[in-house]
C-alpha cells in the first residue's frame, strides 16, 4: 500500500477512534478517491470501503474488480449480479470486524440505497456523517495538495486574462466564456466552470451565462474555475466596458474592504462565523448589508465546494492548513453586482492568497 494511503488510513483511523466510530463505510467518490488516490466506478451497483479499527476491505461488484484491482491491494468481497450483494456484504464485515458497530460514519455523499443496504444490516447502530472523521482530515491540505491547488491558481489567473482580452462591446456572455475554456484546455486543465455576467447579469450571484452581448457601461462580473492533477481552481474578477456605471468604484470600494477585512480576521483558532461577520459588517455598515446574499467562503480542494463553510452559523474552529474562499459580494437588481474571491490557504501567521492577480478592476477601452 503507498505511504500516503497507509498514512491516510491510520490518521483515519485516530479522528474514528476520538469520535467513538466503530466503522466507517464509503462509497465511489471524492471520499474515497481522497483515501486512496481513486475510486471504483461509480453506478448502481452496491461498493463499499468499510473501514474498523482492525482493517479495511472492499464490498466490490464483480464488474468492477479488475479494473479497481491495479489501484490498490485492499481485499474485495466481490459479488456478481446473478446473485446480489449480501453474502458479500456479510463476508466484507466479518472481515473487517464491523459486523456488531454500534457507531457507523457514512459517506453523506454516497447513495442512499448503499447506505440502507448497510444499515439494515446493523440494526442497533446509530450514525454520523464525516464531519468528525474523514471531512475534517480533507479540510487540512498537505503541501502536495497545495502544489496542485497553487498550479491550479496561476492557471486561472492566465484563464482570467483571456477573459479580459475577450470582453469588449458586441461580444456575448458566451464568447467570453468560451476564451475561458479554450485557456484552460490550452494548459492541459479541465474547464469547470465559467460565469459571466454583464451588466444587470452580475447582480444574479449565480447567473447562467448566456447570449447577451456586453455593451459599453457595463460591469461584469466574471466567476471562473478549471481543474488540472484531480484539484480544482476558483476566483472571481470585475471588468467594466468602458466608463462603470454609476456608483460602481464606490461598490467595488466596499467589497475590496469587505475582502480586506475577512482576511484579517483569519487566524488559527478562530471560528468560521466570525471571518463571515468581519466582512458582512463592513458591508452592513456602508449600506448595502441587504444586497450581500451569500455566504462569505467555501472550502476547496478536489471538489470546488467543500468545508469548512465561511458562514454565518459555522462554528468550524478554522486551522492551519485549511483552504477556501473569501468571496463577499453586492448585488444590486437592475443595475450591476460585485464580488471578489480569493482563494487562500490558512497559515500560522494568517492566510496566504493563492492567486496572483489583483483584484483591481479590468477596464475594456472603447
């Protein structure tokens, strides 16, 4: 087994132990693919990583063995179609001595068929999510993480700045979104993701890009992320075409504050809720608290939306080593929105930005 994954299994194994766990069960996914560098195809068919104190192994479909059996060295418990999971699934926890938990961790993002084809078999047993366990190893990334996720940030900010080449007056939503994509695709990246919003677009925190042409007086907000080595990237930037709107630079101000503030209020030890409340209170304070309508951040790491949450209600105690956003934003009906998001990466000393592009606003002459 790599070192990374038997390093992965017995920190695991700590954070079930202090959660009093006495098994935890995952299906193909991010889950899983973060524990041992990949996943089973995904499908209906019942696959389980059950994991105990004493061992691991695999409830593995028949169809998916082969393939699955190059990736790892855990034993599987197969079972074919002709005759169904369940003398597998008995035989995998037997093998792993979680036939009798009382306290099962699920994978809150597997299928519910596969969690109830578990739970059925542990009557008596209670269970939690992965918040405790195997979510709050996932929020500390390591420094192969942050390599991946810092190359993945300087491949957006170049993305950002094809948008920027592409935005001018008669050019759509989409044709912006498309240099987006061309730009990952160029580096070898995956396009995720590419919101562009011109004008009163932007005051829709999650527009759907479409075929309106950006005109001249327009801001346009432009939320973008491609991902490259399995990690992800995620920023957002404003471009005006030609002179803003009114009142923007005042705006812009506000949100550029905002993000000012939330960074400085992120520190090891302190709680999410508290960065969410240094930004809205900037914003409250300016006017406009009724127009920032989201959360402040979000974690990231192999998927784009993951913990810790920024949020008003998260008492996540943030820690060295977690990632996410500081996004505050203002939108405001009919006329324009701002946001600005920065990714970073919490340190000792305070957060350090992953990308490398101001937050300044690109101006498209006319």
């Amino acid at each position: 087994m790599p070192d990374a994954v038997t390093d992965r299994l017995e920190a695991l194994r700590g954070r079930m132990k202090q959660a009093g766990a006495d098994l935890l069960a995952l299906g193909p996914g991010n889950h899983m693919h973060w524990l041992l560098g990949f996943h089973p195809h995904a499908d209906e068919r019942p696959c389980l990583l059950l994991v105990t104190a004493g061992g691991e192994a695999f409830l593995m479909p028949a169809l998916n063995a082969e393939g699955s059996r190059e990736h790892t060295a855990i034993t599987f418990h197969q079972w074919g179609d002709a005759d169904g999971p369940d003398e597998a699934l008995t035989a995998a926890l037997a093998d792993v001595g979680g036939a009798n938990a009382k306290m099962v961790v699920l994978d809150e993002t597997m299928r519910a068929d596969f969690a109830l084809l578990l739970m059925d078999r542990l009557p008596g047993a209670s269970h939690q999510f992965t918040d405790a366990t195997l979510g709050a190893l996932r929020m500390c990334k390591d420094n192969v993480e942050f390599t991946f996720l810092k190359e993945n940030a300087l491949i957006n900010d170049r993305a950002m700045q094809a948008a920027f080449a592409t935005a001018k007056p008669g050019v759509s939503e989409l044709e912006v979104a498309a240099a987006v994509r061309d730009h990952f695709k160029s580096e070898g990246a995956a396009p995720e993701f590419s919101i562009v919003g011109g004008g009163p677009n932007g005051a829709f925190p999650h527009h759907q890009t479409g075929d309106r042409k950006l005109q001249k007086g327009d801001a346009v907000v432009i939320d973008i992320g491609g991902r490259k080595d399995g990690y992800p990237s995620d920023m957002t930037r404003m471009a005006v075409i030609g002179v803003p709107p009114e009142g923007y630079e005042e705006v812009h101000a506000i949100v550029d504050s905002a993000v000012k503030a939330a960074l400085a209020a992120c520190k090891p030890g302190v709680k999410a809720y508290e960065v969410d409340a240094a930004a809205r209170r900037v914003i409250t304070e300016a006017g406009y608290g009724e127009y920032f309508v989201h959360r402040t951040g979000h974690g990231l790491g192999i998927d784009i939306h993951e913990p810790p949450y920024i949020s008003a209600s998260s008492e996540t105690v943030l820690e060295n080593g977690m990632v996410f956003s500081i996004e505050p934003g203002i939108y405001l009906p009919g006329r324009f929105g701002i946001r600005l998001e920065e990714i970073v990466i919490l340190r000792d000393h305070g957060p350090e930005i992953f990308s490398e592009l101001p937050r300044t606003t690109h101006v498209v002459e006319v």
